[in-house]
C-alpha cells in the first residue's frame, strides 16, 4: 500500500457532488422556453457575435483555470469569449432558455440533457467533434439522446475505495487485504470496526448505494428498459443492509457528517466510497489523515461503480455556434484538459490524456480505471425526480424492504423510460 499526498485537488468533483445530489433539484420541468434553433439540422450558425460561457464551480481554483483557458483562445481566435459563474447553474440556464437569451455554451449534468434536448433547446454537435473518438464510449452515452451525440464531456469523476492508513495499520492489515471482492470488504469493515469507528461509511443515497447495484449486475436502466426490481439489485441492497445491521457500514448521516467525505475525514468511519473530488477536501480540511485510494471490490458480476459528468452544452439559439464549436474542441483538447486536471483535479474525460494524467496521479490510478466499468446516471427526462424519491426511500435501508424499495423506484422508472 502506498503512502498518499495529498493535492489540492479540489474541482469539478464538488460540483459533481452538487451535480449528483442536485438531482433533487434540476427535475423534469423543461416545457418552457424552448429554442429557436434548428438543433437537428447538422448546420452551424456563424456570426461576428461574442460568446458567453455560464458555468458552476467548485471553487477559485476551477474558476480562475476556466477563465484563463477561455481567455487564451479568445485571444488566438479573435473571437471575444466572457465566462460567467452561477450561483445556482440549473436555475440560471433554465431562466436564460426562458427568456430567449440563453448561453452560448453552458455546464450541462446528464440528468438535464433530455429535457433540454426534447424541447429543441440544444444542438446536437457531438459529431462535428474533431476529437470525438477521443471520448470513453461511456460519457458520449450519457450525452447522447435519441441516437445523437448532443455535446462534449468536458471531464469526469468515478466512485472509489478510501481507506485511511494509519486506522488500516493500527489493525494490524496489509496490502494483501485491500479488498477485492464483496467477501473481503465484509470481513475488513468488520476488523475496522472498534473504539466508536465503524468500517465503511458512505452517503444516504443511489448515488453511492449504487455502485453495489452495479457490482451485482443490475443498475436503474438497461437496454432501454426499466431494471430496477431486479433480483442483481435485491441482492446488493440485501448485502448493504445486512452490513449495516451488523454495524459494520453506516451511512455518513448516522455517524453525524453531512457527507462521507467527512465522516472519513473526522475518521469516524475508516473507509469511504467517494470520487476524486475528495482529495480536495482531505487537503483542505483533514490534511493530517493519510489515504489510499483501491478499485471498488468486485460483486456477484464483477468491477462496477458511477461516474458523474457534465458536458458542453450549446444553445440552439447561439448565433455563433461555429465559433462555439471552435471553443469545445480547445477546451477538450488532452493538453488543455492536463491542464484542468492539474489546476482543479478532474479527470480528462479523453482516453488521449489517460496516459499522462496516470504518470501525474499515480495515486489516484483507482478512479480512472473505473472508467473501462462505469455506469452513468440515466438521462431520461424525469429521472431526478425518481432518484429524489428512491434516495429518500434508501434512507431506511436499515430496517426497510429492499424488494419493496425497489419496486417502488421500478414503476417510477417505468413511467418515464417507457
């Protein structure tokens, strides 16, 4: 096991992490304020105008890296470029659609892309990418709807395992013990488990329960079809929930932190399931806990864990799409997403950087290898709301009905995938 340093990797990981749990507020409600354009013509507009960028962000560190790197090509294209921050990105981009003044170019989660999509408000430039063979297959699926690559994956996260080191040393475990299988995990969370620390410990919600989901075989979506009853699924639930009676996993709220990241950090859990973006905040707010970071130990089926991403989005009413388009390619380029990662700890969201960001990160290998197995939340319009509902549910898990919780999300699933 090696010795981890911690980085000031704090970046889009956060806003991962309020892209994930903002599920619960981007909803389905994406009637309004359609575009203008003609998103599916396969033609760009071209204009003298200037381009705005709205973005949300983690932090200076991602701010500032956005601005310069705008900024640059501003510079060498001629074409001026302005960046605005949003306070709250879903709610400033759904009032700029509305009011027909929307971005350029905007941070876009996957769970907005069908509604924005349906309604015409996107264009559909996946295609037009000169680099989009460049991208994991798995992110140009979570931007791609009814058969078309809608926009540019500007960088991703994966969920990993945490471990914290000095807690892993003091019981007496090796690196032969970081856990691979289901099995293990079990047995190394239970030896953890002492003097008012439990072993694992991870947030209330689908958006880390299921990795499980995907460790078993199973999964919200599948081939175009609603999985969530599933038996693989029961299964991981089942598995979680007779952990946690054993006192072995705890969610983070049970242990009293707000997120896992914290419960790590305080150490009253010796182990986490989170993505990249916890570097950033060991470094910032627990920089004398030493961690690794392993691959997610296999289940019944296998490696599996979520990623989270956002991409590019371009408005369908942008007169300047052309210059828009120009914009993605030189953000998405490996060396300008080296940068990002470098500047604010995200991951290239391009196999071309994979190389290098390993040879600069080799710490944090774990999570970009999550990304040949990963799974992404699914983009139906709606799905938000399922997964606000289904999260609420999994608060429970405990003393719930894991067949019954799934029920429930499945014929919420049913009522928008089909």
């Amino acid at each position: 096991m090696t010795r981890h340093t911690t980085r000031g990797l704090l970046g889009a990981g956060a806003l991962l992490i309020t892209g994930a749990l903002a599920l619960t507020s981007c909803g389905s409600g994406f009637d309004d304020g359609g575009g203008g354009g003609d998103a599916g013509s396969g033609e760009l507009t071209s204009s003298d105008d200037a381009l705005t960028v709205l973005i949300g962000t983690s932090g200076d560190a991602e701010t500032t890296a956005v601005e310069d790197a705008v900024a640059a090509w501003s510079e060498d294209s001629g074409v001026e470029a302005s960046v605005q921050v949003a306070n709250d990105l879903p709610q400033q981009l759904s009032q700029g659609f509305a009011a027909g003044d929307p971005p350029d170019l905007f941070y876009l989660a996957t769970e907005a892309l069908a509604g924005y999509a349906g309604n015409g408000s996107l264009v559909a430039y996946g295609d037009q990418l000169e680099n989009k063979d460049d991208f994991y297959p798995s992110l140009v699926e979570n931007f791609t709807f009814e058969d078309e690559f809608y926009c540019a994956p500007k960088d991703f996260s994966t969920l990993a395992l945490v471990i914290n080191k000095g807690l892993w040393d003091a019981a007496g475990l090796t690196d032969a013990d970081i856990p691979t299988t289901w099995d293990q995990l079990a047995t190394v969370a239970q030896t953890l488990t002492k003097d008012g620390v439990v072993g694992l410990g991870f947030g209330p919600e689908y958006q880390r329960v299921g990795a499980f989901m995907a460790q078993a075989g199973g999964g919200l979506v599948k081939d175009g079809e609603a999985i969530a009853s599933s038996q693989e699924n029961v299964d991981a639930l089942t598995y979680v929930q007779d952990n946690m009676t054993a006192g072995t996993f705890a969610y983070s709220s049970d242990v009293g932190a707000g997120w896992g990241g914290e419960a790590f950090g305080k150490q009253l859990t010796a182990m986490t399931i989170e993505g990249n973006w916890i570097t950033g905040a060991m470094t910032n707010d627990f920089p004398d806990v030493q961690y690794v970071v392993a691959e997610l130990p296999e289940g019944p089926a296998g490696k599996g864990t979520l990623q989270y991403t956002n991409c590019w989005g371009m408005a369908a009413d942008s007169p300047n799409q052309q210059a828009a388009l120009d914009l993605v390619q030189y953000l998405t380029s490996t060396e300008q997403q080296l940068a990002f990662s470098e500047a604010f700890g995200v991951m290239p969201s391009i196999e071309s950087a994979a190389e290098q960001w390993t040879t600069d990160n080799p710490d944090l290998a774990a999570f970009l290898a999550g990304a040949d197995y990963a799974q992404g939340i699914p983009t139906y319009d709606g799905t938000a709301d399922v997964i606000t509902d289904f999260n609420a549910q999994l608060e429970g898990l405990k003393t719930g009905d894991p067949q019954q919780i799934l029920d429930s999300v499945q014929s919420n699933l049913e009522a928008i995938v089909g």
